[in-house]
C-alpha cells in the first residue's frame, strides 16, 4: 500500500513539474535582460502569446546607474509618456516566421522613447534570447537570458 502511494505521489509530481516548466521552443516566459554596453542586468521581461503573436512587458527594473524601481517612461510619446516603465508592454505584435524566428513586431525602448520594428529568436536551446530592432537600414541585437527562477533573481 506504502508503494502505490509513493507512486502515486512521484507521479503527481513528475506531471505537475513538467506541466509548468518552460517551453525552452518558445520565447513564452520570463527573461533578464542585459545591457549591451555594461553586461549588467537591467530588467525581468515577461513575454506571453495572445491570438498567435507575442507580447513582452516589464515585471522588475534592477537597481543601477540611471535606473530604478520609480523609472518611469519621460521619453515616451502619448499614452505612454510619464508612465511607470514596470508593467508597460515593450514588446507587441511579433507573428512566428519561419526557422523558430518571431518576425514584424514591436519593440518600445523606454529609456528613449524610441520604438522599433523588430524580430526575436531563440538561442543555446532556449536558454537565450536574440531580440533585434531595426530602424531604417540599421538594426542592433540584444541578448536575453530566461530567467529560470522567475524573477526571483
């Protein structure tokens, strides 16, 4: 009787566990990002798929340089300007391509204001992730990395 129950409860477990683990083929999930001059994390983006496109925005802001937790969006334009930059959607509008790249989106750096076209794609067996904005003919990459405790970091 002792086994079954410690089968039972091992297999609960083992379903539970593996029904919320990250999707490591989807961008789906929480990632730190990381500032390409400085190496430093700046921010927890959660990123989630409505209707088949994806949407990304900021849970936590780490403490540094010209950064923290009151940080709000005074470059921005609109609705958008003087919002508190924790909880703003950043990401939007990104439709999946072709070879696992997510392609035609939005991407809103709220430090600037500036909003880009942009495209993301999963790197290192989904442990990272590649996000690039384009604007005009000029384009930059940042390097994301999930973020495996979910924003206990």
């Amino acid at each position: 009787m002792l086994n079954k129950l410690l089968l039972l409860i091992f297999t609960l477990f083992f379903f539970i566990s593996t029904a919320y683990a990250d999707d490591m083929t989807s961008p789906v999930g929480q990632w730190i990002t990381i500032s390409y001059k400085t190496g430093e994390r700046i921010s927890i983006v959660k990123i989630w798929e409505q209707n088949g496109m994806l949407y990304g925005k900021v849970m936590k802001i780490f403490p540094g340089p010209n950064r923290g937790f009151s940080d709000r969006c005074e470059q921005c334009e609109g609705d958008l300007k003087g919002k508190p930059i924790i909880g703003m959607t950043v990401l939007w509008d990104f439709t999946q391509g072709d070879n696992g790249r997510w392609v035609n989106g939005h991407a809103l750096d709220p430090h600037t204001g500036e909003v880009y076209r942009g495209s993301m794609v999963l790197l290192d067996n989904g442990k990272q992730l590649e996000l690039t904005g384009y604007w005009g003919i000029f384009w930059h990459s940042q390097t994301w990395i999930r973020d495996v405790n979910n924003g206990k970091t």
